[in-house]
C-alpha cells in the first residue's frame, strides 16, 4: 500500500476529474503535455531528477481538484517545478524560472531576453498566483514517493544488466506523462516498468508479459526458443517476488502496463522511430478504451503563444 492512499484514485475517477467536461483522451493528451513542458522547463533550469518527478507528481495531483479548463497546464506547471525548487533544496529565484518559461513559450533565447520584461513580469505572477492553488490542491503535503527510488533496491538484484535497467528507468521516467502516479503505488509502476524492460530487453523471443506477471510461476516445461536462450522463470518473475507482490497487486501491474502500453501505442513514430519496438506491444489484457491517448487529435491552443507546441 501507499503511504499515502489519499492521492490514490480508482481507475474511474478518470471519468470524473474537474476536467471530465472535455472527452477523457482530449484530457489525458493535455496532462502528457503539460507534463512534457514541465520537464523542459525543469532541465532547462537544471533541477535534479528528484525534483522533476515531485513537481509532476503534484501536476497530476493538481488536476484531480481543479479542471483544465480553469488552470492552463503550463502555469500550473511552471509552479510546480518553481515550489519542487524549494522543497527538493535546489532553489532558483522566481525571476529566473519566469524567463525560462517566457523563453519556452517564445522561442526566445535566453540571453536574449531584457532584465526589465513585462512578459516576464506577468509570468512571475501567473506563477505566484497559480502556486497558491496549487498548495491548496496538494493539501500542503509535500511528501512524493517515485518509483525510481523503488526501481534502485531492484537493481542491486541485478547489478551487471544494465540495457534491462536503462529501459526501466526510462519506462519510468514516462510514466509521468500518463496519470499512473495517481492510479497505483510507486512499487506497482516500478513493477510493470520493470517487466516491459525485461520483455523489451530479451528481444522478440522473450517470455509473455502475462507469465511474467502470473501470481503463480510459470510452469517449467515452457518450451525454449530454438533461436535465443529464454530467461529462467525466476528471473522473468523477479519483480513480482522482489516486491511479494499480492495476487491484487499482480492485477495492478497489468493494469499499468496497458496504460503504459496504451501511452506508447499511438505516439507518432515517424518523430520518435526508437519506440518502434515498445510501440507494437499489446497489453496482456484489453486495452482500457477510456484512458487511450489521441496524441493525434486536435491540440488546445496554448495561453501564451499559439505557435508553442506545448
């Protein structure tokens, strides 16, 4: 269980967010770039890992108490990631964050914009205004668990892997732009990050992602691929016993993996051919049609500059 079940909703609850006015996908491709654009903003501030996945923790959290609609996802983003600078001990003035965001939003260079800006200016203040709503929704809990903390003990059980271990991270680090942090407990996301890595890493011979994450082992006489040597049952079961995982949480990490899935399923991959791979995956089990991700579909214009692409 999470230490923290308040900021875990059912599945449903999708359904029903502040911004339920707007079709679920529409919603959902607008929290993955709102999320997209807080990680930029973020690197280019040079926060730590750490500090990025509270700030869109809190993103995530944000929208189950206030809408879309009212709250445009870059403020709310960028006061995210101005408030992670405080909490998470690596503090940028709020002047400086402001003229990164009008530097994003306007493809301007940094060095290209003026001490005294009035962009600037109103961005300082959309941020300031913004943050206080923002400790109202997060109820000025300010404690995040990430599964990339859970995915770090994982890994000392498989110190010399490391291709299984980039894949998990970066599966994680993904997770953030669907609402799976919200969904399910750290240790379930490392859990399917974890699994996909391993089915991604063995290649198109590797084990089933369903007896993978079967509650009970896979039976032994499983016949092994002329062409590539299959992983042990152990080994292909190692994130289910690493985190004795119960028969519900078994069902839980299949539920991430297809919101994962789903998330990969429909990203362009003419723009990003690397995901070919996990793209093509299908879910052990029916894909859940009302979180699917219409990346594709018609994009909201952005508050503060049509052209942005965020």
């Amino acid at each position: 269980m999470s230490k923290d079940p308040q900021w875990l909703f059912p599945l449903e609850a999708l359904h029903h967010s502040p911004s339920s006015i707007e079709p679920l996908d529409k919603t959902l491709y607008d929290l993955a770039r709102g999320v997209e654009f807080l990680f930029r903003l973020g690197t280019s501030l040079k926060l730590p890992s750490p500090a990025l996945f509270t700030a869109a923790t809190w993103f995530h959290r944000f929208y189950m108490r206030y809408s879309l609609q009212d709250f445009h996802r870059q403020d709310v983003a960028a006061a995210c990631v101005f408030l992670a600078t405080k909490t998470e001990e690596c503090g940028r003035k709020l002047r400086d964050v402001a003229k990164v965001y009008h530097s994003k939003l306007t493809n301007v260079d940094l060095i290209d914009i003026p001490s005294e800006c009035k962009e600037v200016d109103q961005y300082q203040t959309a941020i300031l205004v913004t943050e206080e709503y923002l400790l109202q929704a997060i109820c000025f809990d300010f404690t995040v668990e990430s599964p990339h903390a859970e995915l770090v003990d994982l890994f000392v059980a498989i110190p010399d892997d490391r291709t299984v271990q980039d894949y998990a991270w970066t599966f994680a680090h993904d997770s953030y732009r669907t609402p799976l942090c919200i969904l399910f407990p750290p240790r379930i996301i490392a859990a399917a990050c974890f699994v996909l890595a391993q089915y991604i890493a063995e290649g198109p011979n590797s084990l089933p992602l369903d007896a993978r994450i079967s509650f009970s082992a896979p039976s032994a006489s499983l016949p092994t691929p002329p062409s590539h040597k299959a992983a042990s049952p152990d080994a292909s079961r190692l994130a289910v016993e690493f985190f004795a995982l119960s028969e519900n949480d078994v069902q839980n990490v299949a539920d991430a993996l297809t919101l994962l899935l789903e998330f990969y399923s429909v990203q362009d991959l003419t723009m990003h051919p690397h995901l070919q791979d996990i793209a093509i995956v299908r879910p052990m089990i029916a894909p859940i049609s009302y979180c699917s991700y219409n990346i594709k579909g018609p994009a909201s214009k952005d508050k503060y500059s049509e052209g942005s692409n965020l």
